[in-house]
C-alpha cells in the first residue's frame, strides 16, 4: 500500500528540520561571539567609594567596632570611625559608645580617640571624652576609663558637667553599681562645686 503523500511530506519535513535547526542555532551562537562589545576594565563596577592609592599610603579601617557583656549584666558597645595600625598595635578615632545597664538606663559615651588596656580590662577614651547620662547629666573630661569586666566609667582628671540641678565641676566622677545587687550611681566627687540652676 503507498504511503500518503501527506505522510512523505511530514517525514521529509522532520529529516530537514533536524539539520536545518542546529545549524541556525550554531550560527546564532556564532554571531554572538562575533559581534559581542569589546570589555573595557574601566567599566567596571566601584565596588568601593573610597580611594584605593590613598588607603595603600595611609592604611586605616573605617567602622571598627567593639561589643560585649559585663559581670552584672550591662551591654556595652563602642564604634569607632576610623582604626589605623600603629606601633603600639593601633589606635581608634572618632569614637562612639552605649552603656545599657540591666535596669534599662542608657549611657551615651564619646571621644574623638580610644586606646585598649587589655590587661586591665578598660578602654581608655581619650583627647577629650564625654559621657551623657541616663538622669540629664552631660560630663566633659579630658579621659573616660571604661572597664569591660563590670559596669564603671571613670573620669581621668577633673570633669565639668551641667545637669537637671545646673552647671558643676569636680575632681573626679564614678558611674558604677552600688553593691554586687545595688543601684547604678553617677558620683562626684573631690572638690565639687555646683551653679545652681533652677528651671524657671
């Protein structure tokens, strides 16, 4: 019996169709090849905003950051803006802390540099430091030894403050735990002497 001819016609069209398909699809992938654009390094992408000769001349990390726990429960955390390699070990700059006691007071610490005393357990803030306490107080004092162990800032040397009761200066202030269970407590002490200052 002969084959229809629509059959022949359909066989034929399959047998072309698998060389024909391929080799379009071989030309296509040639031409991509052939007339792709031309790759320019300076294209590329700026993964980094900052200057890659300055930072081989002056090697420095920017967002260094520290964050632990105390003995007592309070978090603290310090940013630094800048971190440079010194001969020491290193040095941070442009200095940003948070001391959070359990009780939810919030203590705000800055200094435009910071030096780790690593065998006594407390970052030194240092070339002018400030602490802003949870009660109003804003102390100034040219050091701030913050331990890492338990909840104590120190002032080193003379601080000058101005708070709820008005503008103070003393020799000396202490925010620390009364007590292993006690209240947190910002002290002054030494010679205080305080301008009284009352809301009107």
């Amino acid at each position: 019996m002969p084959t229809p001819l629509r059959d022949r016609w359909h066989s034929r069209l399959v047998s072309v169709l698998k060389v024909l398909l391929p080799l379009i699809a071989l030309v296509l992938l040639s031409t991509l090849f052939l007339f792709s654009r031309k790759i320019n390094p300076e294209d590329a992408i700026p993964y980094a905003s900052v200057d890659v000769e300055d930072r081989l001349r002056d090697p420095k990390m920017t967002d260094a950051g520290f964050a632990g726990m105390t003995a007592d429960g309070a978090s603290l955390t310090i940013a630094a803006g800048e971190a440079k390699p010194t001969a020491d070990g290193g040095a941070l700059k442009l200095v940003q802390g948070l001391l959070q006691t359990p009780d939810g007071a919030r203590t705000e610490l800055a200094s435009a540099a910071l030096a780790l005393n690593s065998a006594q357990k407390i970052i030194e803030l240092t070339d002018g430091a400030e602490l802003r306490a949870a009660n109003g107080y804003v102390v100034q004092a040219q050091g701030l030894g913050v331990a890492t162990d338990t909840t104590r800032v120190e002032s080193r040397g003379p601080i000058k403050a101005t708070g709820p009761g008005g503008q103070l200066t003393a020799d000396h202030m202490l925010l620390s735990q009364q007590g292993t269970t006690g209240p947190y407590l910002l002290v002054f002490n030494g010679k205080v002497r305080l301008l009284y200052q009352p809301d009107r």
